[in-house]
C-alpha cells in the first residue's frame, strides 16, 4: 500500500511524463482503458493503480520500465539502475529558470520528440535512428 507522500510523488511524475508526451488525461485514460476520473485521482496522489496499470503507464509514457513503480514502492530501490533524469524534471530542478522559461523547454521539447517521430515512421527508421544496424 502506498502511501501519501508516495502517491504525491506518483502524481507528480505522472503528470510531467504525460505533458512530455502531450497527452491530455482524457487520452492517457483512453489509451490506457480506464475512466480520466482514475487518470485524476492518480495525479492528485488521492489513489494509485495497481502493479499491472503502472507498468503500462510507463510503456504509453515511454519511461523508463519501473521508474513509476519505484515511486509508490512497488520496486524496491535496491534493485534500480543510475537514475534517469528527463528534461522537463532538469528545467524543473534549475533555479536560473522561471516558469516561462521551464513552459517554453518542455513545449519545445515536445515537439523535438514529435517531430523525430513523424520523421522515423515516414522512413521507416528505428526509434534509435538506425543507430543498432550501423555498430
């Protein structure tokens, strides 16, 4: 069972990881095949999905497999590789920005990510850019 501090934290990162990939909670609750009622409740840290749900939150999110897990004790923390540390929680991290400038990052971000996805299903490329098939 998580507790309070542990789903805020959930909630937390559940919300930066779904502005980074431009979901609204209607569309990650449609994707994930659960009410957006559930999608809030989780964003504001009042429930948590279960083990099965986080899992697949991380693979629609495209995070790192147990990153959310981790977050409500559902992974231990021995059992974690170095941490992975994504744009939007480094502009959140440094005090030099405002939250204009932290608003601009995440959206240009955003659409760097969009864009390299347009670009790979149009060629047909890997998500690693043909990287793997080059070493």
């Amino acid at each position: 069972m998580a507790t309070a501090e542990q789903r805020r934290r959930f909630g937390q990162a559940l919300q930066r990881a779904r502005e980074e990939c431009g979901l609204s909670q209607r569309g990650l609750a449609d994707a994930l095949g659960v009410s957006q009622a559930s999608v809030s409740q989780w964003l504001l840290g009042q429930t948590a999905p279960r083990p099965e749900r986080v899992a697949a939150l991380e693979g629609i999110l495209r995070m790192e497999p147990s990153s959310l897990a981790r977050l409500l004790g559902q992974v231990s923390d021995d059992d974690r590789a170095a941490p992975s540390v994504s744009v939007t929680e480094a502009a959140e991290a440094d005090p030099r920005l405002g939250t204009r400038e932290r608003r601009i990052l995440a959206a240009v971000y955003r659409e760097l990510v969009h864009q390299r996805e347009l670009d790979q299903a149009g060629s047909g490329l890997p998500a690693d850019g043909g990287a793997a098939s080059r070493a």
